[in-house]
C-alpha cells in the first residue's frame, strides 16, 4: 500500500508559499530564523534532534539576521516613501481656474468657460458630455444643457443632429445586444463612444447621469456620477483615450450641488487613476459654466479640499 503523500503536499504548499512571499516578509522570516539560531543550537543523540540554548552566541548567525531585518525595514521605509511621493498632489492657480498635478502623470485642470468652446482635442482626446438613461433628444436640443449646447454648437442644421442621435442610437443597440437588456432605460454610467462622428474633429462621449423621474423630470445623485465616471474610464481605456474635457456633470438639469459633484469628480478621478487601473488617463478638464463669476468662492474652496485629502 502506498503511503499518504498529504504530509509531502503541506510541506510542499507551504514552502510553496514561503518562496512566493514579498521580499520583504522572505528578508524578515530568514532573519529572524538566523537570530534564533544564534542563541539556539541543534543536536543529535540517540536518533533524535535536540533543541538546546547555546552556551556561547554565535556571533555570525546574529549579524546576518539583524542585517536581514535591517534591509526589510528599510524597503518598506523606501516603498512608503515611494508611494507617498507617486501620489503626491500640488496645486498650481493657472489662468481662469486651477491646475491639480498628482505626480507624475496626471494633471486635472478646472478651468472657468464653455463646453462647446473647447477645441485642438488632439487624436487620443475626446470630450465627455452628459444624458438621461433614455438617451432621448429633448438633451441633445436643449441648448441650456451642455449636451445639447455642445452639440448644436458643432452639428447646426437638423439634419446632422437627427444623424448623431442614429449614431448614438446604433451603439445602444450594440450594448442592448451585449448584456441582453430590452427596454429603452439604461443604467446611470451607460456610455456611448463617438469616434469623430460626421468627419467632424471631436471623439465624444456621451454617458446617462440622470434618470427620469415617474412624475416628470430628471435627476441626478452621487451614485449615477460615480457611475459615469467609472463607465467613461472603462471606455477611455478601451478607446485608448488619454485626455477628457467634461462640465461638472449632474449639476444642470440633473440638480446635482455644485461644490458636492465638482469635489466627487476630482476625488473620483484621481482614485481611479490611483487604484483601479485608470493609468492610461494623463489629463482631465473640467470646464466649469459660470458667466457671472459666482461660483469663484465654491472652485477655491473644493480644491483646497482635495490638497488636504490628497
């Protein structure tokens, strides 16, 4: 009969386990093995091992394992430190609004003007404009909405407008199709993704922010921003896009306040380039509606916020 490999197999997973460790804990494991043997001793009598305190230290046994502990603790000192300095964040006033620079990739411009104004998207650049989870045409002509003033702005005639909706229409089906779904009601973060639609110069994406309501209307809340905002980097990435302009969505039919969505699209940005992949996004434009200057107050105060959380 065949012994029982399963006492092999432990010793084999956990020394298995041992060799996949981080560094770190190998440098800190072996030390403190090399200490204890310092003091310790193995013996052999009568067939058997034996575990006895040495009567001397052995002095080149000790020096390796604090050498060991030493090195572990200095690459965890120089990993923090290193973490701390890649995740810094400055802020640097710049003409018409402020410059968030989170080292060494990102840079997150909130800037006072115009959606529809913004121009030299360049070819891995694209704009990000909001809609409802029905993704209708009442937005798309509303020129109080930056949706619909962005694109009557760039698509006058009527025409062109009602060929943009089929477009956007075309790649709802294409996402109806992939998850299944069969209304004409979308989930908050849903993006469509525009590539220079009818040779204009703009890639356009256009993600659902609010929702509409039973009794009429539409809104917005904090969960269907943070679901856009993951939806348009998930695109992003796909589309390899490296560089977003997009107004403080939620805040304009959607209701949204203000210092509330700007501070979730700041924070919710850099997390995501921090901790969910989001790498491939270098800059970020946040173009903020304000012809009468009041929201002066509300941009400083959001962005001294984010220095100290970041």
């Amino acid at each position: 009969m065949k012994e029982s490999p399963s006492k092999w197999s432990d010793w084999s997973y956990w020394f298995g386990l041992f060799l996949k460790s981080p560094t770190e804990r190998l440098c800190l494991i072996i030390g403190s093995i090399f200490i204890f043997l310092a003091f310790y001793s193995f013996s052999r009598t009568n067939r058997e091992w034996r575990l006895e305190q040495s009567a001397q230290l052995n002095f080149c046994f000790f020096v390796i394992g604090i050498g060991l502990i030493l090195i572990t603790v200095f690459m965890i000192s120089a990993k923090f430190l290193s973490k701390a300095k890649n995740h810094k964040v400055s802020l640097v006033q710049i003409p018409n609004g402020y410059r968030i620079k989170h080292s060494p990739n990102l840079t997150i411009d909130i800037s006072v003007g115009m959606i529809e104004d913004i121009k030299g998207l360049g070819p891995y650049g694209a704009v990000v404009l909001p809609a409802n989870t029905s993704f209708d045409d009442v937005c798309i002509r509303d020129r109080r909405s930056a949706l619909g003033a962005f694109f009557q702005r760039h698509f006058p005639e009527d025409s062109k407008i009602k060929a943009v909706q089929q477009m956007i229409t075309n790649e709802l089906c294409k996402i109806k199709q992939e998850s299944g779904g069969t209304k004409d009601e979308y989930v908050p973060g849903t993006t469509v993704f525009l590539d220079n639609p009818l040779g204009s110069q703009h890639r356009i994406l256009v993600t659902a922010v609010t929702s509409t309501l039973p009794e009429g209307g539409i809104k917005a809340d904090t969960l269907s921003l943070i679901a856009c905002l993951k939806g348009v980097f998930r695109i992003s990435a796909i589309h390899r896009l490296s560089e977003l302009w997009m107004p403080v969505l939620g805040t304009g039919h959607g209701g949204l306040d203000f210092s509330a969505a700007l501070s979730l699209i700041l924070v919710q940005s850099l997390h995501c380039v921090i901790h969910e992949g989001g790498h491939h996004i270098r800059s970020i434009h946040v173009i903020v509606y304000d012809p009468d200057n009041s929201r002066k107050d509300e941009i400083k105060k959001v962005i001294q916020g984010i220095g100290q959380i970041f």
